[in-house]
C-alpha cells in the first residue's frame, strides 16, 4: 500500500523542481523537450518491451480488445509521443506574457505577468501516450509534473517516464521535473489529493467516475475535464442540408468523444420535414435513435435495415452515450430548447443550426456551456481546432479555464508592480 | 437546524435568477444598482433598528468592543455603502468582453468571450458593509448571490437583503439575485459547500480559519483569499532611507491587513547600518521586533521606551500576526532571502528594496506569490490601489484568479465559433 510519505516526498521533490523551472527561459525548456523525444526514438525498444508487459499482464487480467489497443504501444505511436513533445516546442511559451499592464497615477508601474501554476498533478486512464503529452506540456509551460497513470500502464509509464526524465535532467532541467507518482493502488490518488501547498493542482483525465472522484474528494485545486453531453439545436427556418450535414457529423465522426453530439433538438416549424429525413440518415450510419413521441409518430414507423427507432426517457436526455446512439426530440419554442438544454446539458458544447440574426443571439446569450457552435459541429471544440497546438484537456468548469486548455491554461498570473519608494 | 432541502431550495432560485441575470445588458444592471442605492438611503432607518438587535445581542453575548465597532452601523456607513453601490454601476461591464478572438484557416471564427459565472456564494464575518459591496459587484458582473454572513449580523444582513431584493426586483432583475443563505448555523455552510452543480463558486472572506475550513470541506469550487504573511526584504546596495520609509509604511500603516509586513529580512551587507536604525525607528512608532540572532546583536541591546526586542522563533517567521509585531531576520545572500521566503510566505505579497537591476529580476522571477514589490510598500495589494475600483477579495490561490479581484475576476468565458455549415 503506497503510504502517505511516499507521496508527499513525491510532491516535496516536485516542488523544489518548480522553483528552478519557473524562472527558466523558453529555450532551455525547448531543448529539454527536443532531447525528450530524441532519447524516445533511441530508447524505442525499451519502451516497447515494457508495453508487452504490460499487454500480457492486460490479456491476464481479461482486458478488452477495446482498452488493449488504447494501451499497445508500436514504433509508430512512440514516434508520434515524440513528434508532439517537438511539437510543443515550436509553441510560444505562454511564462512571461504580459496579460496587463498600465501605471497608476502615482507613478506606480502594474504589470499582471503570466507564470507557471507550479506542480500540475495529471491522473488518467490506460493512454501511454497522455504521460508524454502532459509532460511536455507541464515542462513548456514552466511546471513540475506529477503523472498517477493507471495500473494497467504502470511498466509503460515507468519505462517512459525514465526515460523522459533522464533526458531531461541531462538537457539541465532540476531533477524530479517529470515523476510518476509512486503507487498504482488507490491510496496513491488519496494521498496525492490531500497534498495541498505541494501540488497545485490536479487535472482528471478520464471516464466520468475517475472525474467526479477526484472533484469530490480533493483538497487540492482541481480541473474538471471532459463529460460532455453536447446538443445540437435546429431551429425554424433553418437550412436543412447543412442541419443533417452538421448532426451526422457531430454524432458518427467519432462518437467516443466528450465534443460529440448526444442530443438533437429540432423546432416544431422544420419536425416535419427534417425529422423523417435526418433520423433516415442517421439510421443508414448506424446510429440508434432515442426518440420523444413527436418523433416517434414522425419518424418511427419508417422500415429499414439499421438499428430501431427506440421511446426515450430522462436517462436519454442526461446520458452521454459515447457511442451510436442519439436522443431525439421535438421542441415548440427556440426557448424550451434553451431550457431543455440547461436541464440536461453537462455544460461542454451546443450548437445552434438557424439562419435567423435574433435567434441565433437569443440562444448563444441563454447558453452556460463552455462552447456554443453556430452553424457548425461540435466537434470543433477541441484545441488542436482552435489552433492551440496542443491540448491538456477540455475544461467543463467555470474557474480558471473553460473549453479546450492549451498552455496558457497551465499558468497562474502574478503582479509585478514597480515603484521608486512608493508608499500610502 | 438549517436543513439542506432549505439551502438547495435558495440556491435552485439563484441559479434560475442567473440565467435572467446572464443576458441583461448593462443599462439594466446599473439602473438596478442605482435603485438599490436609493432605497437604501430612504430606508436607513430600518437598517439602523435591525443593526441596534445585533448590537444589543451582542453586548449581551460578550463581543469585544473590536467586534462590535465593526458590526455598528450609523447613517454614515450606510450612506457609503450606497455610494459603493453606485461606484460599480459606474465601472465597465465585464460581461460580453472578447478576450480573444480570431479566424481560423478554414474560415471558422472563434470568440472567448466572457460570461458571468452563474451562482456566486459569499461566506463572511462580522462586517455588515460586505453584504452591500458584495451584491453590488456580484449582480453587476451578472451573477446572483448567496450570502451567508455571520450570526451576530444576522438582524442588520437580513435588514439590507430585504432591502437590496425588493429594490433589485422592482427595478426589473430576476426574483433571488440577491438571496441570503437560510440559517446561521454550522449547518448552513456545510450544505452551501456541497451545493455543487447550484452554487458555482463560493468565495469566504474572514479569518484563516473559517477559509481553511470551507477550503477543505467544499465540493463546490472555492476561491481562498487573503491570508497575507507579507515580507520586505532589503537588499545589498538598497537606498536605505527608502528602506526605512517602505518597512514603516508595510508594517504600521494598517498593521491589521492582509497586505500588511509581518517579516523583515535585510541583507547582511548593509545589516550592521540598517537593522540599528529600522528597529529603532519600528520601536518608536510601537512595534515589537522579533528578532533573529543578528539583530538582537546589532539591535537588542538599545535602551529605549517603547516595545522590546525579543528573540525568534519558526512560529515568528510562519505568523501573521495583524498587529504591531515584526519578525526581522539577516540573511546572507538575496538567494537565502529567495529560501526564506518561498518556505515560509502565505503566497500574498513580497516586496524587495534594491537598487540593482539583477538582483529584482532574480528576486522577482523566484518569488511565488501573487504580488512582488520593487521598491514600494506590501500595502498597494489592493483592488482600490490597483485602479480596479471595487474589490471582492485578494485570492492567494494560484488557479482562477490571483491577487485582487475585481469583476471580472467574477466572471468565466465561453467560447462562440461561428460557421456557414462547417463539418470535420
């Protein structure tokens, strides 16, 4: 059992870290990350022999073909960890950006200056590959980062994590940099969530119980990442081409993601027309409708191959499927639409297909959701989209970041503020 | 005993003011403002009765004389809170500001713009002013507001919400923008700090106790603020006339704030010349040294009126003491002063007195606090000094907000993206 001290060492180690990275300039942290993936590539097969490891012990334990694959590692996928630390490093370093700065009337110079959070804790599931992003991500971004993956990667992480490590000490970052924090058991996560001033924050990557354990039990600063039970709204008048192009879209492109459609909406006005015609063609793509009466009478009785049209109850509404699976309903008014979406939304993204200038404003200022989409998919919410260039995660909380998280959001500001012996 | 059905009961009805809230434009917050105002010089009389109850109770309940000036209320203090009032309706409106915007490559145009952040709890002590400034910066910002002041305000808070809300609804905001939490129980926190998914943020302002307990139990996401272990360290080279001037200011000005010094550390360079003539002149204006071996050495020996020197201990270099007690410590190098206080500071605010350029960029790019000083006195940590015009809290947390917070310190973002039909 992982106690208590071994974790708090962990952190102490990691903290001491972040005093040292926080002052270093953008090009020593790029040269770290450039030899990170260098010593990746050289150390492939190291890295590889420790994933069979952990894929036998998987098949052992009965893992599904699902998470296996999540899992395995090959040449390709290592070389794709290290393209993307290379990646990171042709980013901006968001430490030092000035985010205000004016001088008072006295005289007085205020600068609100970006700085590194200090020790970013990231706990996930089976992704070798999130132990290389977040590092990456962590070290760019100034921060000492401490990486709880789960017991099923534990030789992978430990393989990569030596690796990444040793290379980086080696390029002249402080020691303990990137550590993986010791323990796979659940202890490990409880002691960590108790270190409050070692860690400054802990960001869950995973399924919803991974999140919602973590945000409940945690006395560190957490980022809640990532449920997305996401709406996408046809209005009246609506174009109806580009409707089903975006609800097919948001619903089959990749139907595992948080940023994928669980939910269609569609003003009485079009139900006629549209729902018949859109359910046909997300039943030709596979997708089980989860329907309300309207759309029942309107589109239920239709015979073809692909899967049925089901009634769907509250559970539909909440759920978010993560598979091919859509619930559907009709609604009277753009505004049961909005209340509709603010009953059961997880509050990542809707989206909103209409041509009407008021509606679209009327809807987009009634939203509370990290991202609303006009007139385009959901699936747009999503760093490497919005031009991030990476992305540690997608914020559903309303402090300190909302939406994708680049590096910017790994920074905490601090006031710089210059004077020649002011005093009041 | 204030029961939870009770607590969620207020904070359902805040959280559906909210999304009234979130869409007003700001002519309408502000006419609000100002109709709070009004009705609060019209009915100060009824203010002033419910203050004399808690007066009364409190005389009765052995509150100290401390305690009760800070509850008292008189027509004056009334009249400046509704000045208050009015001072935020005459500040910019955070809501609706793009905080960044762009194009993407495939003509998608993205927007951050910020949005209230829904449901605002505040947890408060004694101060009955809070009650005013808080609502007033919470609504303008576009939020409703919980408030849960203390036991012994409890007539004069009552007395003020009941004024603000009728004001605020008959001026056309949502019923519950402005709510006092049920109950003045323990009871009634515990049950405000599991409302999450109601409650968006409760922010306590108070003594380090009640922070540290709502930082611990809460479920909902909290903003700490304002414990403020300060220090002035004086360097090498530094002017020490302006030395002298910045620690006075620091430590004796307002010796009951956060942003007040608590800790001196002085250069062994210029030691044996300054540490002599700040203590005494600390001494004269009537503060206690706690002194480490050197300054006793150099300082303890002067026989003069006033408070002694007395020796120091971890307990000194940890406290914020809030009163007319100073620990004082020679260190031998800027980068012992950097230890000195990365170990021991609240994370509030730091100050440095030198002269040379490296020496503040080093200093500077080490600290890990939410303000540094160059030069000017801990004191100007302050929303007021900032130019912001209204202040909430100084949050001493890294994540959200750090330093003073105005409003839009009280608002999230939301990201808009904007299409003609555009599909992944």
């Amino acid at each position: 059992m992982t106690t208590e001290q071994d974790v708090r060492d962990a952190a102490r180690r990691a903290k001491d870290a972040a005093a040292d990275l926080a002052p270093l300039a953008r090009a020593a942290k790029d040269a770290a990350l450039h030899a990170m993936a260098d010593a990746l590539i050289a150390q492939t097969a190291t890295v590889l022999a420790a994933n069979t490891k952990d894929l036998t012990n998987g098949r052992a334990a009965g893992l599904t073909d699902g998470l296996l694959d999540r899992l395995a590692l090959d040449e390709g996928r290592v070389a794709a960890m290290a393209q993307g630390l290379r990646d990171v490093a042709g980013l901006p370093d968001p430490v030092g950006e000035v985010v205000r700065g004016y001088t008072l009337p006295n005289g007085l110079e205020v600068r609100q200056v970006r700085v590194p959070l200090g020790v970013v804790a990231i706990v996930y599931e089976a992704r070798p590959n999130v132990t290389v992003d977040a590092a990456g991500l962590c070290l760019k971004s100034g921060n000492a980062v401490l990486l709880r993956g789960s017991a099923s990667a534990y030789e992978s992480n430990t393989a990569l994590v030596a690796v990444l490590a040793e290379a980086a000490e080696k390029a002249g970052l402080p020691e303990a940099s990137v550590q993986l924090v010791p323990g796979t058991d659940r202890e490990s996560v409880t002691h960590l969530m108790r270190a409050r001033g070692l860690v400054d924050v802990i960001i869950p990557r995973g399924g919803a119980g991974l999140i919602s354990h973590v945000v409940e039990n945690s006395i560190v600063p957490v980022i809640e990442t990532g449920v997305g039970n996401c709406h996408v709204y046809v209005d009246a008048g609506a174009d109806l081409d580009m409707a089903e192009r975006i609800v097919l879209n948001a619903k089959t492109h990749r139907p595992s993601v948080c940023n994928a459609a669980e939910s269609l909406l569609v003003h009485r006005a079009v139900a006629e027309e549209f729902v018949p015609r859109v359910v046909t063609a997300l039943r030709h793509a596979g997708v089980t409708v989860h329907g309300d009466d309207d759309v029942l009478r309107l589109a239920g009785g239709e015979p073809m191959d692909g899967p049925p049209v089901l009634p769907a109850t509250d559970e539909d509404w909440a759920a978010e499927y993560l598979s091919l699976d859509l619930a559907v309903a009709v609604v009277d008014t753009l505004d049961d639409a909005v209340a509709h979406i603010r009953r059961w939304s997880s509050g990542h993204t809707e989206a909103i297909v209409s041509a009407s200038q008021p509606a679209i404003r009327r809807f987009v200022s009634r939203m509370d959701s990290a991202a609303v989409m006009i007139n385009a998919s959901t699936r747009f919410t999503d760093g490497g989209e919005f031009g991030f260039g990476a992305e540690i995660g997608i914020s559903t909380q309303k402090l300190h970041a909302r939406g994708p998280m680049g590096l910017p959001e790994l920074t905490s500001t601090s006031y710089l503020v210059t004077g020649d012996g002011h005093t009041r």
